[in-house]
C-alpha cells in the first residue's frame, strides 16, 4: 500500500493543481463578464483496482505503468455547446505550463460505442523535494449532453464489464444519437442562450453590489 501511495502521489499532486488552473480558465472569463466556453472542470486520479484491471486488459507491465498508462492522472472540462470545445482545445494548446503529447478527436470520428470527447495527453511537470517529475495526464473536453451519455454508460459497462444486452446496447446506441441531437439543437440557438446568461449574470452581480452595501 505504501508503494502505491508513494506511486500515486505526484499524480495527485499534478491533478490537484491543474485542477485549480483550468478552472481559473473559466473564473476569468466570468470576471471579463463574457460566455466561458468551459462550465466546469473535475479530477480524479484512477483508483488502484481500475489502474490493475487496465494494465491487465492491455499487457503493461506494473514497472511500465508510467510511460505507458496515460490516464492515470485524468482531467474532463465540461463545455455548454459543441462550438465551445475548439476555443478551449485551442486555449490549452497556447499554454506554456505542459506539453501536449497527443491528442485523440473523438467527436469528428466517434467510438463504435457512441462515445464522443476530445481528449488530449499531456505531460505535466511536478515539482518535488527531489526535483521535477513530468508524468502523463489526460484531459478529457466534452460537452454537458457528452458527458451525460459517457457517465451513464460508464456505470453500464462496469455492471455488465463490457458484455451489454442487445436491448441495452440498442438503447445506448440511441441515447447517443439523442445526446448527438441534443447538441445540434442548443447549438441552433447558442446565441439566444448565451445572451440570457450574459444578462443573468449581470443582474446577478448587481444584486449582490446591492446587498454588499445595505
Ligand atoms: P464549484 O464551486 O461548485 O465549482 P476535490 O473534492 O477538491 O478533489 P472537487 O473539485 O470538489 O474535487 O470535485 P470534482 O469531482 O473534481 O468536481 C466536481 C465539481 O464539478 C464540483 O465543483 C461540482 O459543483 C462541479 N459540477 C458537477 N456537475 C456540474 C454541473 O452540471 N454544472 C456545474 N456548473 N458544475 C458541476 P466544486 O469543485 O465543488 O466547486
Ligand atoms: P476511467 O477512469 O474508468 O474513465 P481504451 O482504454 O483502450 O478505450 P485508450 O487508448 O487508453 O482507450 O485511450 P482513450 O480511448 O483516448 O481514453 C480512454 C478513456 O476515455 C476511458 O478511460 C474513458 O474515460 C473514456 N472512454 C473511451 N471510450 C469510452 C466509451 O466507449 N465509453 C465511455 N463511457 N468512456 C470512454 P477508462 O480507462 O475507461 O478509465
């Protein structure tokens, strides 16, 4: 366990901080009173049982986890609209603080399973007492309706461990090409919405300057 720990650390380190960053992104665009084309921003490192099914179903070796696992550390920045996911793939592009070592489009050629996401692999420097450590990192971009349908089928995959039922995979196939058309339709009206929470936010602000001096 101590092994582990030790292993999982700089992971940790490195998700807490970028964390904090990219949803820096997103505080600046509210300050600037502008859309932020990200909406929120998780982390996770894999825990220990996901990271030795992996490296099971994929013939690395425990000692090759580093160079060879990509998503032990994971980041997802979840976006409003489809037309968000470029700025913010661009955005990451421009920083100086990693280094992007791949990147996967998953929504120009979705998975056989419907899943949709565009996924960049980074390499991220960690500072540590005994200097810097650049591990692996996967940031995950996808939008809310994305992550809706990735998140269901997540949890159906791990209860029938990738065997689905015809009839669930039926359904999966199509709750995709509903989360596919649930995109094209907010993406048909994305200015109408982003000027109603422009102008909710401001009113926001102003009612709490209000409060702030009664
Ligand atoms: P806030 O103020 O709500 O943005 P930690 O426990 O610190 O390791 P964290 O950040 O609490 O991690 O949890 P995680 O799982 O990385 O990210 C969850 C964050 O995503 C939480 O924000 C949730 O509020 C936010 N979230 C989840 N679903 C939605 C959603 O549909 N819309 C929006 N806007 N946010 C969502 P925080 O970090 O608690 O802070
Ligand atoms: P977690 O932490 O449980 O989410 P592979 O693992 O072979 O599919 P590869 O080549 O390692 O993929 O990288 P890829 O496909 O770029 O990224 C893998 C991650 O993308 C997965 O991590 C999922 O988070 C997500 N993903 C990929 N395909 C699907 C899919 O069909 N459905 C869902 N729900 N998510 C998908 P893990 O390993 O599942 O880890």
């Amino acid at each position: 366990m101590k092994h582990w720990e030790l292993f999982l650390a700089p992971y940790k380190q490195a998700v807490d901080e970028l964390k904090i960053k990219l949803k820096g992104m997103r505080t600046q665009f509210e300050m600037d009173g502008v859309h932020s084309p990200i909406e929120f921003v998780t982390g996770r490192v894999k825990p220990i049982a996901s990271i030795l099914d992996k490296a099971n179903q994929k013939g690395i070796p425990l000692d090759r986890l580093e160079s060879e696992m990509q998503d032990i550390a994971g980041l997802r920045m979840m976006c409003q609209f489809v037309d968000d996911i470029k700025p913010v793939v661009e955005m990451l592009r421009k920083r100086n603080d990693f280094e992007i070592v791949e990147e996967r489009d998953y929504i120009s050629h979705k998975k056989p399973s419907g899943y949709r996401s565009y996924h960049l692999v980074i390499q991220y420097p960690v500072q540590t007492i005994d200097g810097e450590k650049k591990i692996l990192m996967e940031i995950q971009i996808r939008t809310l309706a994305m992550n809706f349908w990735a998140t269901i089928e997540h949890s159906l995959n791990y209860k029938y461990r990738g065997q689905f039922p015809e009839e669930i995979k039926m359904r999966l196939k199509r709750a995709a090409e509903a989360a596919f058309q649930l995109d094209e339709e907010m993406s048909q009206i994305r200015e109408e919405i982003q000027e109603a929470q422009v102008f909710f936010s401001k009113k926001k602000e102003i009612h709490n300057e209000s409060k702030k001096k009664s």
